[in-house]
C-alpha cells in the first residue's frame, strides 16, 4: 500500500496545444521530440475546437498556444477566437519570428490574451547562431510591437552555458524592451537538450554568479517586471514536482493529437498514450492507462516509497529519470537519497570537461535532416 | 490602518490581469500569463468594484451597505495593498 495521504485528484486546469512541430527556428536545446517528423498528421481546426471545448468543460483555463511555432499555423487566429468564446486565458508561446503587426491586431481581435516570445541571446550574432536563423531584429522588433498593442509581454530566455555568461545583459535587455514578464529557463535536459547537454549545462559556479545577478535584479524590478526563474534541477539536492504531479493539472496534446501527462513523455516506452482523434478528453483524463500510470504512489520503489516527501515531489520527474536511469519507475537521479545519482554527477562532470576542452563539439541543431537521422537511429 | 497609496484616486483591474467567474470550480479567479489565482468570496467583491471609478471610500461604503455592516475598512485596505503589490490593481490618475 502507499503512505497515508492521498494522490491529489484534480481535473485538467492547464491545456497546452502544440499546433504544429514546424519552426523556422533550430535551437539547440528544443524541447520537441528528435523524431518529431516522424509524428505527422497535424489536428485540424475542428478537431482543434474539439479537444479546446472538451477540456474547457472539465475546467481547463489556463491555454498554451505552442509547437513548433504556432504562427505557422493559418488557422491561428480561428483557434483563438473559439478559445475566447469559451473563457480560456489563452497564452501564445511563440518565438516571435514570423509575427506581423497585421497578426497581432487580428490575434488581438480574436481575443488572445497574451504573447510569450523568446530570444536566445543579447547580442545578433550568438542569438542568430543559436536559434539557427537570422531573427534577432526581428525579434526586438516584434517586442516592441507586442507592448503598442497593450498585450502583456513575456521574454523568455533559455539559459546554458553559450550564453549564462551574459546574465546581466539579459536582464538589461528585457528592461530595454519593457517586458512586464521575464523567464529565466535554465534548459531542462530533455529532446534537443539532453542530446547537447555537454555543451550546454553550465558549471556550478557560472549557475550561481548568474543566479545572483538574477536575484539581484529580482529584487531592483520589483513592481515593474515580474521574474521567473526557472532553477537548472541537476544543482539542486531535490527532484522537482513535475507537473505539479502526474495527471493532476497538466493536459498536453501534440501536434498529431496525442494526449500527454507532459509533454515530454512521449519518450516514455510502452506508456501507451491515447490519441484525441480515438478518444474524448474526459476519457483520457479518467480512464487512460497513460494518465492512471503514475497518479498514485504505490508504482513506487524504495527511497521513495517509504519517504515523507513523496507528497511534495511524487518521486521528480518520470521522463528524467527515464533519460538518466533507462527507467521510469527509478527514483530521479536528482534527488540525492535517489542510489543512482551518480548519474547526474557523471552529467555535470561530462559537461565541465567539454567547456575546458580544446576541442569544441558542435551543437546539433533542431531541424528536419537531423530529426530524420537521429530519429531513424534512436528507433533501430 | 493608513493607505500606502494616494486613495483619493480611483481604482481600476489591471488590464494586464483577467477577473472571471469560474463554473466548474465555484470561485472567481484572475487569470494572467501562465498563471492564476484563485479568489475566496470577499476579495472577489472587492476586486469587482476596482472598476476605475471607485475609490477605497467608495469600495467600502459599497460593500458596507451591501452587507448591512461597519467596520470593514481596514479589511478591505488590507486587500487592496496586496492587490496593488501583486499588481492585480491600480490607482488611476485623473485628468
């Protein structure tokens, strides 16, 4: 039997869409599938609305608009008018390349709420190297746009060790640009970034001199830019409560209508998720095995079994601890009572020993020939 | 209790923020990017009245009379400064 208290129970409150998988942009630490093109199929629009009106009645509200890069959808402004009718908050998770002034007036007709968009450096050419396309006026150009038009802006910026070093201006950046929201995303080790995690964790001592500067200005910004900092959990002694727990808040569909707990465990093998195309959102919610999987504590080994904060961090991470262990059921090897967190020390020192390297391995960029060659190998 | 604020001036929801009626969960709740709040009952009618006219007094003569009691200014003062830190609020400047 599990512990005495209970599995929280809770309907769907956050529905993340990811429209489509196509970009325009290659990050390097993408958080899309490698084999992403070997999903294809987009939903429709009206299979869209569907699953939009179906998690609404169940109490979703809060609406991601992401991919891939959901301008590249034409049916943008549709969606989001059918989301507004319906009383979603709906939030466009964009990269801001591709964005017209005539789009942000007809989104904001349609009634969307607000504008996520990232930039990947403060300065042209790292940002341009590193999203893999020449977008960095752009970009600033489209923020300022964002703000005329009275939406709320958010700035996120991934944070690894191409570009940790540039904390300050980053934060100078956002103010530059009046960003009522700023991310701070330290990569999570997951799709494109766990393939380049060498080159991309930074050390302890550039997290820490970064956090600082961040905390700093945290502090300074009060009242005038919210920042959210997203901690880089191979530093830390505790798994993060993913999802705020599985199947307990989170709903994500992927480009083909795959219904995920997180939108990362399609990688999770033999978790059997099902396709909204087959099945009803309610039904996924309630009955699928996928979303039954890990929504209690008795799938749990030793040390979490027997531990008291198995309440608060349900064990950390499945897709992590799949990625570092080659198993899901495994404690996540962030935790430090986890027996296999060496794993995450032979990560940090992996990572350490490419920054002093000579030799610079490349990044693998996130893009269609790559998708295609890593995603064929990964299955064979 | 005295206002952080200049609480002559009226009140307004944030146009950042989104105030709205939840049915599946019987609350009101402020919506904003990637995020929400949920509102127990007194403080969504507080909220409701920052409408751009009111001021402090006027919320509280407001409310005074709609449950026939005295006594709640340094409640609903209370509410209205974490509103306005939390940036759900904001006085607006007349002319």
């Amino acid at each position: 039997m599990a512990g005495s208290a209970p599995y929280p129970k809770g309907n769907p409150r956050w529905l993340l869409a990811e429209l489509t998988y196509a970009c325009p942009l290659q990050c390097p630490y993408c958080s899309n599938p490698i084999d992403y093109t070997s999903h294809n199929g987009e939903l429709s629009t009206e299979e869209w609305k569907r699953v939009f009106s179906e998690a609404r009645a169940m109490g979703a509200v809060q609406l991601g608009l992401s991919g891939g890069e959901p301008l590249t959808r034409p049916d943008l402004e549709e969606l989001v008018q059918h989301a507004r009718e319906l009383g979603y908050y709906s939030n466009l998770i964009s990269s801001g390349y591709g964005l017209t002034e005539e789009r942000i007036l007809n989104l904001k007709a349609a009634g969307l709420d607000h504008i996520q968009i990232s930039i990947q450096a403060p300065e042209k050419t790292l940002n341009n190297y590193l999203a893999g396309t020449d977008s960095y006026e752009r970009k600033k150009a489209v923020a300022h746009l964002i703000k005329q038009h009275g939406y709320p802006m958010v700035l996120c910026v991934v944070i690894h060790r191409q570009n940790i070093h540039l904390m300050r201006e980053i934060l100078e950046m956002a103010i530059e640009l009046g960003a009522d929201y700023l991310e701070l995303a330290n990569t999570q080790y997951y799709g494109w970034a766990h393939l380049n995690r060498a080159q991309l964790m930074p050390t302890r001592e550039q997290f820490e001199t970064a956090e600082a500067i961040a905390q700093d200005y945290k502090l300074r910004l009060k009242g005038r830019m919210k920042i959210y900092y997203v901690v880089p959990d191979f530093y830390e002694d505790r798994p993060k409560a993913c999802m705020n727990g599985w199947g307990t808040t989170f709903l994500t569909i992927a480009p083909d209508g795959l219904a995920l707990p997180c939108h990362e465990a399609r990688i999770l093998p033999g978790l059997n998720c099902p396709n909204v195309r087959e099945v009803s959102v309610r039904d996924i919610w309630e009955h699928s095995e996928a979303f039954n999987r890990f929504r209690h504590f008795d799938w749990m080994r030793e040390p979490c079994r027997s531990c008291p904060e198995k309440v608060k961090d349900f064990g950390g991470c499945r897709c992590q601890a799949y990625l570092l262990t080659g198993d899901m059921n495994a404690t996540d090897p962030v935790c430090s009572l986890s027996p296999q967190r060496d794993k995450v020390h032979q990560a940090i020192a992996e990572a350490r020993q490419a920054s002093e390297s000579a030799e610079v391995q490349p990044l693998i960029f996130r893009n269609s020939r790559n998708s295609k060659v890593l995603g064929a190998s990964s299955q064979a | 209790m005295v206002p952080s604020f200049d609480s002559q001036l009226p009140l307004a929801f944030s146009p950042l923020h989104r105030l709205q009626w939840e049915e599946t969960q019987q609350k009101h709740v402020i919506l904003y990017p990637e995020g929400m709040v949920e509102l127990n009952v007194p403080a969504a009618e507080i909220l409701m009245l920052c409408d751009g006219a009111r001021t402090l007094d006027g919320i509280v003569e407001e409310l005074e009379r709609k449950f026939e009691t005295r006594g709640l200014h340094d409640d609903i003062l209370g509410l209205i400064e974490s509103a306005l830190d939390n940036g759900w609020i904001r006085t607006v400047s007349q002319g």
